[in-house]
C-alpha cells in the first residue's frame, strides 16, 4: 500500500533507511541569536517543501538523485539555552559523523554552523572551512554573545586557521582588520579555479558553508540580514560546480540563513533547495 503514497515533508527522494544512507539530511530550526529579522528557524522545511519542485536529474552534472541513498531526518529537537541546543547539534553531528555518512545541513542561521564544525573538528582533526557569504561573520562577541551568527567565522577560525571565505561584502572595521592581521583568505569574489588549487592543495578534509545572503537579495530575498550587491544564482552555481575536483573530500556542508517568511515566491527556498541537489549529486 506504501507505494501508493508520498511523503513531502522531507527533502525530495530521501528515501533511503539511517543505515542505507550515505548522506543524511537534517535541519537546525535556530534563530535565537539572529540581530534583525527572525524566521530561519523555519528554513529547513521551506527547502525540504520547495525540492518538490526541481527535477531530480542535474544535466550539467549528468546524475539523478535515484542513484544516491540519502535520508531526511527533518528538524533537530532542540531545547534548553543556548548552549544545551549546541550541545545536543554537536553530538548529533558527531555521532552521524561516526557513522561514516555525508552531513547535510539546512539552518537555522548561522550560528549553528559551529557546533556542526566543532564536531567535524573532534572527527577529523585537520580540516578547511569554505564559506560563501555576504559578511565576515568575524565578529569576537556580538551584542554580548560570542556564539552570534556575526561571530561563526571567528569561533570556526579558533578550530582551523584554513578558512576561505568567498563572496564576503560587509562586516565591521574590526572584522577587516582581523581578517588582515591574520592574512585571512577573505575575498570579495566568489572562489575560482586559481582559488580552488590553492585548496585542494592543502589536501585536507572540507566542510562547506553557504549563508544564502551571499547572493545578491533580488535572487534571495528570503533571509535575515539582506545584504546588496551580491552575487547571482548562476554564478554561485558556476563556483559551487568548480567543488566537482574536490568533492571526495567534502564531508558535508551547509545551507543557512533561508528564511520562508521574507521570501517572495519562493525564490530563496527554491535555489536552497537546487543548491542542496547540486551538492548532494556532487558528495555522494
Ligand atoms: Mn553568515
Ligand atoms: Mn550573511
């Protein structure tokens, strides 16, 4: 009788068992620490709901999601303070981790992203961080917190000093300065080949985070703390494809900071999700 029917609360073709599954998908509905417009809690299943929509082939990377065993695991259960919600993403991550399987995360914004790297540092010891945003997120303490979304990079940067980050455009004096000081591989550009050489010889494990306001907010307006003169659609996907050299490498990655009640139509959901598919079909 099962086959009659479908379920669309989870990513598209997630179909697979836990213990089948090379890949597992789950999301992070946080966004406590977020400074101006809540609702990425919410981000995770407007993905899941909008990969409905796409084809499950990808001609330019001639594979469909049939051919992969991913599962949905769907929303974390998170209670507690703040650091007992990171606790428990921490551990999950680990133990999925061990597990020997992909991660696939969807935020939540940005905050979350470090408790799902601190346990991809306690597996993997050596690793490189790539993250497509708009801002540094290099901040020490953001309105008195120092595990803020405006604080990721920095914390990330405390576990691994290989970050590279793309497609960055705002942050403080201060973050600029850091990330100078520290000759940071912060760039304005998305990442090219001459980039990803630089990255693939370092030959290092590597997680990939993509805070979708690196994209220019005519082709993302759904997110928190829209930021102009990004990029568009095509050309993060013309970056994300130059990963196809590495992609034995990538452990997982991340899609943070879509948030459904400031999208328009879709928009934003609907390129997390493609995203989502891009990858997957590339790691997996
Ligand atoms: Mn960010
Ligand atoms: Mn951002």
């Amino acid at each position: 009788m099962e086959e009659y029917f479908i379920d669309l609360s989870k990513f598209m073709m997630a179909d697979s068992s836990y213990k089948d599954a090379d890949g597992v998908i789950f999301s992070i509905p946080y966004d406590e620490t977020t400074s101006f417009k809540p609702g990425a809690r919410e981000g995770g299943n407007a993905i899941r709901t909008a990969s409905w929509g796409l084809e499950t082939y990808s001609p330019i990377l001639d594979r469909d999601l049939s051919e992969l065993k991913y599962c949905d695991l769907k929303d974390l259960d998170l209670y507690g303070n703040q650091e007992e919600k990171f606790n428990t993403i921490y551990h999950v991550t680990k133990e999925i981790l061990k597990d020997n399987k992909r991660i696939i995360v969807f935020g939540g914004e940005h905050s979350i992203t470090y408790p799902v790297v601190k346990a991809v540092k306690d597996m993997y010891g050596d690793f490189a961080v790539i993250q497509f945003d708009a801002h540094c997120d290099l901040r020490d303490e953001y309105l008195g917190n120092k595990l803020s979304h405006a604080c990721v990079m920095r914390r990330i940067y405390e576990l691994t000093k290989d970050i590279f980050q793309f497609g960055i455009r705002s942050g403080d004096k201060e973050e600029w300065d850091f990330a100078k000081k520290n000759n940071l591989y912060l760039k304005m550009d998305l990442m090219n080949e001459e980039d990803l050489e630089h990255i693939k010889s370092l030959d290092k494990p590597i997680y990939v985070t993509i805070d979708i306001d690196v994209l220019d907010p005519a082709y993302a307006p759904g997110t928190g703390t829209p930021e102009p003169c990004g990029f568009s659609t095509r050309e993060l996907f013309n970056s994300l494809y130059l990963l196809k050299d590495v992609k034995d490498r990538i452990i997982g990655f991340d899609i943070v900071e879509v948030s459904p009640i400031h999208d328009i139509a879709n928009i934003t959901a609907i390129t997390a999700a493609k995203i989502a598919r891009e990858l997957m079909l590339m790691i997996l």
